[in-house]
C-alpha cells in the first residue's frame, strides 16, 4: 500500500500498482480531498481549463461491502480559479452544461453532475472511461490499423452527430479527448470548452484550442459550426493512422499557417492511401478548406461502415483496457470525527499550553555559589578584550552569534576594540507558559528580527534553522544541459529526462531509466508538457528542461 497521506486519507484505497493499472498519478499536496458527492483518489491530468481527478462516489462507505470496480469510479474537472472566480464565466457555465446534460450518446462520457462549492471550486463529473485516451494509445503502441482507423471514424463521427444535434460544437476535438473503452469510443470536454474559449477570446482577443487539430474557420477566428469539428475529425484520423501531426512538425505560428493555407502532410495521407485508399479518400473530404464541402458527422460514420470496421481493439490495447475495466478496490471506512479532521486541510493546531511548573526555591547559599561563578566568567571573558581572542573560542562565538546579515562564507575581520563580549545562552530562551508555534513543512524561513539593544550590549536572537524546502529538486547527475533530446536519441541526455520525469512521478513503463528514448519516455513528456502548459511535442529542449528540473 502507499504511504498514507494524512492530507488525502482516500487516496490510500490505490496502490502504485493501481495508478498505473488506471492511468492515473498520485495527488499533490495543495489538491482538494473531495469535490462535491466525491472522495478524491488521483490525478488523470490537466488541461488549459483546470484539472482532471479520479474519485469515486461517498456512498460507497455506507454500504456493508465496501468493494467497488471500476465503474464506480467518476472523472472529476476542475475549473482553474481564475475561470471559477468570475461570474460571468460561471453562468454561461452552467448553460454549457446544462446542454451537455442533454446529450445522451452511446459514444458519449455520460455527466454525472456538477457544481460550486463552498471552497470556490467549480467542477463537473462523468463518469471514468476505463481506457487510454487516442493519443496514449498512438504514442505507446504506435499508428492503429486501417480497421482500426475505420472504427474510430465511425463512432466518433456517431458521437459528433450526436453533439450536434444538441446544438453544441466541440470546439477542441483531439487524441486526449477521445477515449477508447471497452465497448467503443467515448468523446469529452465537449461544450464546455466554448465556455473558456468565450473567457479567453473577452479577455485576450486570442483564438482557443489545439493548433494542429484546429479548423482553419477556427485558426483564423471565425465563426464555427459542426464542420469545424469534422476537420477536426480528419485531423484526428490522419494522427491515429500515421502517428504523425496531420500539418507537419514546427512553431505553433507555422502549424498554425499550414492549416489555414497548406494541404495536410503528404507523407501522412500517403501512409493513408496505401494502407486504406477509401479512407485516405474519406479523409482529404474532411480536411477541405472548404466548411461546406466538408461531409457531416453521420456522412463520416455512414461511410466509414462501408467496409466492415474492427470489431476489436488491437492486442496489446485490448489487455489494458481490459485490466482497467476488471479493476476493482476497497473504500476506507472513516468515523465522522476522522472525516471532520480531515477536511480542514490545515496543519495540526498548536498542543494546549501546560501549566508553568512550579518555581522551587533555591536556597541562599547555592544561590551565591552561582552568582559568583557567573561573575568569575565575566571577568575571565573581559580579559582577552580589546585584544585578540583566543583561537579556541572563535567556533564557540560564531556559534552563539551568528551575523544574521553577512553573507555565507564571509572573509575574517579584526575585532572591534569596542567590542563588548555578554554573556549569553547558546539554545533559545524557555518560556514554558507560552504555546509552541509549529510551522508547515512548505512554509518560507521567517525573516531574522533585527538584534534587539540592551543597555548599549548588542544581543543577537538565537538563530532557528530554516525548514527545509517542501519539494527538493530533483538529483538526476547524468546531465546538465538543454540540448534538443527527442524519440530515437539515446545516452545520458535521455537518462537525465527519464529520471526527472520519474522523479516527478511520470511512469516510464517497464525499462524504466535505460538512456532509451522510446514510444514510453515520449508518453511520459507529453504528458508532463500538457500539465505544465507547455507545448506538447514529446521532445524537451529549452523549455521544457527548466521546468523537468524546476
């Protein structure tokens, strides 16, 4: 079992076998315990709206087995606080979900529910699709074939049909968005995704969604409709079938130009062509520049059928979707008193303050003994002033007194003749009627108070040390640089990128860190791009070395 985070008590029901087993990652310190009906487990990720958790319903507790499976698992969104915070976002929120509520599709992630909480957190559920998303399958098992292909043209084109008969356009079609089950696709983030893109357009004049699966309507800011989605759709094929970006590789400004005014990749539509002539023909309709030549989503499903579609997903794909769906797990049964604890999120209040102990009287003559000795110290530490301090007691002063604003490694000065030597004590002084204050993990060292004066005897405060930093860098030694690293390079470049991604909790699959960039290490740097906002290519290079190391 994990080690139990006492932040996230639920998040102990999942083993790191089952956050592998269910494509999810283990929660952050600053993550909500429960949203809504929900007990939060894990993270599945993130995107430029908020993030994606894993979390299964509350009555699971109540009930006398406190088994569950994997269809008792929801898929929770978040939206970040800067959508959530302003109203105006959140009405047309609610209207973009209340129109999602009406869309019940087969190919469709059914809503479960949504809400705002006190906490300000704004979010709705679906429920948890037991498989990877299109564009893991792609990068893990490389391009699908044609049947394949055909299947995804087919039920994704029923799900866009769907949509659209609701009188919603998705605006954000891509791989991540698609889901692939065990008994067929299933489509997300539909509808609300114009929601943010209506925040950001108000707000910026910018244009939202994924550049390389972008309409050209959409790139260049224009109204859309349903055909946008459908290029978005041919887009979404062309990856799947080829493993390569249906416009070429480059800057988003690049990409961007070629959707709008260039065909798709020639490379990739003659993969296409030769593996499925019909499909590649299929294809380039959806790809028209055109939004009235373009087909309709039940045209691209109607003839996507044409030739018999798989009826199964590829080997490999199948066992894990069939892993996740076979998944079950125990709920963690808390009293109330545990539950309230819990949820406060802060840290531990401070102990009750004890009483003082009481004072015992010290007789008169072991006073006097001491009275004499302080002062026979004094005396003894006054001798060696304005003169040169004995070698011995410089450690012991530098301890004691400690330049609160002199730098680490200062250079060695001569004593002021001035210099007055006090005693003081070495530890902090004791005030046993005062509580203890403690202090977070992931709070900042507290400023050094300016030393205090005391009849013209400067006495510093005793020093406390820094709390340690709440998130160490990572220690990765094999190498220092931002050189271009990306799929087929291998040696210590590589080996740095595998152990930064592990050691920000990025699976690598079973070879782990072998100084191999294969179809896992790009897995694991897609993924890490798209929760850290950074274009999403599967290489690193000079943006995203700073933040694998920040």
């Amino acid at each position: 079992m994990p080690e139990k985070d006492p932040a996230h008590p639920w998040a102990a029901e999942l083993t790191a076998a089952d956050l592998e087993r269910l494509g999810a990652r283990p929660l952050r310190p600053a993550d909500p315990i429960a949203i809504g009906p929900y007990r939060l487990l894990a993270r599945l990720g993130g995107g430029g709206m908020g993030r994606l958790f894993l979390g299964r319903r509350t009555d699971l507790e109540a009930g006398g087995d406190p088994g569950y499976r994997a269809d008792a698992l929801v898929a929770v969104k978040v939206i970040r606080p800067e959508y959530a915070e302003d109203p105006r976002f959140r009405r047309r929120f609610e209207r973009e979900v209340d129109a999602v509520g009406r869309v019940h599709g087969r190919y469709t992630a059914a809503l479960l529910g949504s809400g705002f909480d006190d906490a300000e957190h704004l979010w709705l559920a679906t429920a948890y699709v037991p498989g990877p998303s299109l564009g893991d399958a792609v990068d893990r098992h490389g391009p699908l074939p044609a049947p394949v292909v055909r299947r995804l043209a087919a039920e994704v084109g029923a799900a866009l049909a769907t949509i659209a008969a609701t009188g919603i356009v998705h605006r954000d079609l891509k791989p991540s968005n698609v889901l692939l089950g065990p008994d067929g696709v299933r489509v997300i983030d539909f509808g609300v995704a114009h929601t943010a893109g209506a925040s950001l357009l108000t707000t910026t004049g910018q244009q939202v969604g994924t550049p390389a699966f972008m309409s050209p309507e959409q790139a260049e800011g224009r109204d859309v409709t349903t055909a946008s989605d459908v290029f978005s759709l041919g887009s979404l094929l062309v990856h799947a079938a080829t493993a390569l970006p249906p416009f070429g590789e480059g800057s988003t400004s690049e990409v961007v130009h070629r959707v709008v005014h260039a065909p798709p990749s020639a490379a990739a539509l003659t993969l296409l062509t030769r593996a499925d002539p019909a499909l590649a023909d299929l294809v380039r309709r959806c790809l028209d520049k055109d939004p009235a030549a373009r087909p309709t989503p039940q045209d691209v499903a109607d003839t996507a059928r044409r030739h018999p579609p798989a009826d199964q997903w590829p080997h490999p794909l199948a066992t894990e979707i069939t892993a996740r769906a076979n998944w079950s797990g125990r709920a963690t049964s808390r009293s109330p008193l545990d539950r309230s604890t819990v949820a406060r999120r802060g840290p531990a209040p401070p102990p009750p303050a004890q009483s003082p102990p009481r004072r015992r009287r010290v007789p008169l003559p072991v006073l006097t003994a001491a009275v004499t000795v302080a002062a026979a110290a004094t005396a003894a530490l006054l001798l060696v002033l304005p003169g040169t301090r004995p070698s011995s007691a410089a450690p012991v002063a530098s301890r004691a007194h400690p330049a609160t604003s002199a730098p680490s490694d200062p250079a060695p000065a001569a004593p002021s003749p001035r210099t007055t030597v006090v005693l003081v004590p070495t530890g902090p002084a004791a005030n046993p009627g005062a509580p203890a204050q403690p202090q977070p993990a992931d709070a900042p060292p507290a400023p050094t108070s300016p030393p205090r004066h005391h009849h013209r005897h400067r006495r510093p405060r005793n020093p406390r040390p820094a709390p340690p930093p709440s998130q160490p860098r990572p220690n990765c030694p094999y190498y220092s640089g931002t050189a271009l690293t990306r799929y087929g390079d291998q040696g210590d470049r590589v080996r740095e990128a595998q152990c930064l991604l592990a050691a920000h909790g990025y699976p690598l699959g079973p070879s782990g860190i072998d100084g191999q960039f294969g179809t896992d290490t790009r897995a694991a740097v897609r993924a890490f791009q798209r929760d850290h906002h950074l274009q999403v290519d599967g290489q690193v290079g000079v943006k995203t070395w700073p933040a694998l190391r920040g």
